[in-house]
C-alpha cells in the first residue's frame, strides 16, 4: 500500500482554551492541504474541552495519537493521563504544556506518567499565525514520529517475542575488556528522554568511577527541573551545567536548555574515588552556536568534545529519541577507539537517534534499557581492573633495589 493510500492518522486534541482548539483545527488542515509535506497526512478527530470529555472522547474516536492539556477543568491532564495507563496505556500521549517553571514540573511529573513526548505552548496564543508556526515545528513531527515507532513495534513484535531484534545483544555478551580505561561517560536523548534517565540513573552507583554528562533535548526551566527530579532518586549528584564547572566522578551535568555543551580542558589531573588513577582534568564549556542537527543542546557537540579531549576513553551512549543528532559524534568517538552503545528499539519511545547509530554499525551494543546501567558498570570497571592489574604485574616482577645490592658488600 502506497503512504498517500493509507489512512491519515487520527488525533484527539484536549484543550479548555477554545484559541488553542482553533488553532490545532486550523494546524491539521493546513497540513492536509500541503502536498510537499514529508509528514504522513494527519486529521483532528476529535477535541475535548476538559478531561471527562476526554476520556469519553478516547473511547468513542479510538485515536492514534492524544495531544493532551495539563491544566483543564473536572479532570486535568495528569488525572487523565493515570486513567488512560489503566485503560488504555497503548495510547501514545503528548502533553502540552506552558513554558512556565510550574509548567516544567507538572511536564516531567506527566512524563514519568507515561506521557510519550510534551509540545510546549506558544506564548502568544493570540498571535495566530506564531502559534501555528511554533506548534508545526513541534507538534506535527512528534506525532509522526511516535506513530511510526507503534507500527514499527508492532510489526517487529512477534520477531522479538521469538528470535529476538536482530540489532539486540545482551549485556552478558558485552566484550568487557577495553584498550583503554572509559574516563567519561556522554549520554545523549531526545523524545522519551526523561522517563529513560529515570530509569537509569538511579541504578549508577555513588561510587560510579568516572563522570557522566547529558544532553536532553528540551528548553529552558525544563532542564533545570529535570535536574532536581534525578537528584532526588540518584545517588550520584545531578546538576544543571554551568560555564568552567569541574569535571569529576560523581556528578552527572545535565546540559541546560537553549546552550550547547562541550568538554573542555581543565589544569591537571583529577583524584579518583579509589586513589588508584587520575584522569585528564575537563571543565563544561558553555556556547550559544546556532543549533545543530535544529537542537541546541546539541549531542553532537557534546560526542565530539569527548572524542578529541578522552579519545579510546570515551563512552557515548544514544537513547531513545526523534532524528539523528548523535550519529556523527558517535561516530567520532567510535573512530577514536571509544566505546558507542545505543538503546534497543523495543524500549525506545522513538528509534530515531539509538536506530541511526546502530544501523551505520558503530554501537558495540544495543541494549535494552534495563541492561544498560549494567553495561556502563562492567565497561568501565573493566578497564580499571585491567589497568590495575598491569600495575600490580609490572610491581611485581621489579627487583627491589635493597635485595639487588644485598651480597654485594
């Protein structure tokens, strides 16, 4: 079947302001009416004014897609977003939410719900044409994405179920040994992002070797909040980034919205937890370049920083997420004798970003979500107790300078 034969995607709008009801009317036919679209053709089946009309709304039109307000009467948008994860949690959700430091918590709270992806309002809603222009960029790829992730999951179900993803390893089947001993950790994520962190940061361990830095595509205010959240469930530190900040284990830096982060070069050498090695000192180095791959923060950036600065001792890791920034800084650092990893398709709310890496043949594994705090754990403790045991050999096998003089005298 040819994609102009197959059905537009059918998506439910719930929204109490009646100038944003407009405006998603106005959005989905204008982009039925846009023939140069690369996007699947879309239609608004339906909007709710509040969340009893919503959840009425979700059982009559069986939506592909909900784009779902959290502030709205009789039930709000976290309310209904807990009753759909008990009747029907198969339903992509994309909550909308104001650009608001309350509407940055209340955002990561949904998330952790189960919310698929959010868009962020427009500020000026009565400036029609902004609103429309500022919910396209946003919305309409969103929904496309997370719509050909379900089919795609679908199809491949059975596959899984039987023989497994043909890009999927197991963490017990990750080679351990490295040439060289990982000295940073970089993550990069996009849709799906914060719910997968919450997932696997908090199974890293306070005494986790080497430091770790994030890039999550959002604004400003959400990184900051989603900052504190993971502070609160990990036992490493979790911080926002900031300028010249002191690269070193037990920190994870979250880059913040709206800036780019690289690694940069710091004055000698850092302690190590254990007193055993010291690594190359680094500092963040905060920019405001034009965004790459159309994301500032950019993954990219980041990969690239931690090939030239850490080299074979780097670790890049891809998570769930929409496009392809990531690839050519995976790249860089798989070229550099690091260490790329990717999340699997089957726990990726969108395998967008982990997909691309793991089809150019760059990821040494593709894992799922819950095996990938352990993968981090047995590759970088593998180069350590490497490293450790070359010293102690090499100590060993010295003679020591009292006995080779003993008997001479």
């Amino acid at each position: 079947m040819k994609a102009s034969d197959e059905r537009p995607l059918r998506i439910l709008a719930a929204d109490d302001s009646a100038v944003m009801r407009g405006v998603m009317g106005k959005l989905f036919r204008t982009h039925a009416e846009d023939r140069l679209s690369e996007l699947p053709r879309m239609e608004l089946c339906g909007v709710a004014q509040d969340g009893v009309d919503c959840l009425e709304a979700v059982k009559r039109l069986m939506p592909d897609v909900l784009v779902l307000d959290l502030e709205m009467p009789r039930l709000n948008g976290l309310e209904v977003l807990r009753r759909l994860q008990v009747e029907n949690p198969a339903l992509p959700v994309i909550m909308c939410s104001a650009h608001t430091e309350r509407g940055a918590r209340s955002t990561l709270e949904a998330l952790a719900c189960g919310a698929a992806d959010y868009v962020t309002k427009p500020a000026e809603q009565r400036d029609f044409a902004s609103a429309m222009l500022s919910l396209s960029q946003q919305l309409l790829p969103r929904i496309a994405a997370l719509a050909k992730g379900g089919k795609r999951k679908e199809k491949n179900a059975v596959a899984r179920s039987g023989l497994g993803s043909a890009f999927n390893v197991s963490s017990s089947a990750v080679p351990t040994k490295t040439s060289s001993p990982i000295e940073v950790v970089v993550i990069g994520l996009s849709t799906g992002g914060p719910s997968a962190l919450e997932q696997l940061l908090p199974r890293l361990p306070a005494d986790f070797p080497v430091p770790v830095l994030i890039v999550q595509h959002m604004p400003k205010l959400f990184t900051g909040a989603l900052a504190e959240r993971l502070d609160k469930s990990c036992a490493l530190r979790v911080k926002e980034a900031y300028e010249n900040a002191i690269i070193r284990p037990g920190t994870i830096w979250l880059a913040p919205g709206d800036a780019h982060m690289e690694v940069g070069p710091g004055n000698g050498l850092t302690d190590r937890h254990d007193g055993s090695l010291a690594g190359r000192s680094s500092r963040v180095r905060l920019h405001q370049r034009e965004p790459l791959n159309h994301c500032r923060p950019a993954v990219d950036y980041l990969f690239f920083s931690a090939a030239r600065m850490y080299g074979a001792s780097a670790l890049a890791l891809v998570m769930t997420g929409m496009g392809a920034d990531g690839l050519d800084g995976a790249r860089a650092v798989h070229e550099g004798g690091g260490v790329v990893l990717a999340q699997d398709e089957a726990s990726s709310a969108v395998w967008g970003m982990p997909g691309k890496v793991t089809e150019a043949g760059i990821a040494s594994a593709t894992l799922p979500l819950v095996e990938i705090a352990s993968a981090l754990k047995q590759r970088v403790n593998a180069g350590r107790l490497m490293k450790m045991d070359t010293a102690h050999h090499a100590a060993s096998t010295m003679v020591p300078r009292r006995e080779m003089t003993d008997g001479l005298f």
